[in-house]
C-alpha cells in the first residue's frame, strides 16, 4: 500500500529546484548587498545609494 503513495509524489524538475532556491537565496544576498553598501558608504563617505551603484556595477562587469 506504501508504495501507491510514492507514485503520486513527484520529484522536482531542475527549473523548480532553481526558482525555488532562487526565491530563499535571493533575499538574503539583497540584505547582504544592501549591509555591504552601507558599511562602504559610512567608511568612504559616500551615500549607500551611490556604494550599491558601484557594487551593482561591479557585479555586472565581473559577470555574477
């Protein structure tokens, strides 16, 4: 009887694992460059709006 009920449990495809993990990952790399600008921002004297500009910038070129 056991195994009827495994039958209707499906496994996850690669796209759903991604997006899944991609839903819990990414707001807390949000926090993490969101803490990262404003310890830059305090220590160069710039606003944190411009230190997520130039760590946005940074990714982008580095190709993350």
């Amino acid at each position: 009887m056991a195994m009827h009920n495994c039958g209707m449990i499906r496994d996850m495809g690669k796209k759903a694992k991604h997006k899944a993990r991609q839903a819990i990952i990414a707001p807390q790399l949000e926090d993490e460059v969101q803490t990262e600008a404003a310890y830059y921002a305090r220590k160069c004297g710039i606003t944190p709006e411009e230190a997520l500009r130039m760590i946005e910038d940074a990714n982008r070129i580095s190709g993350r």
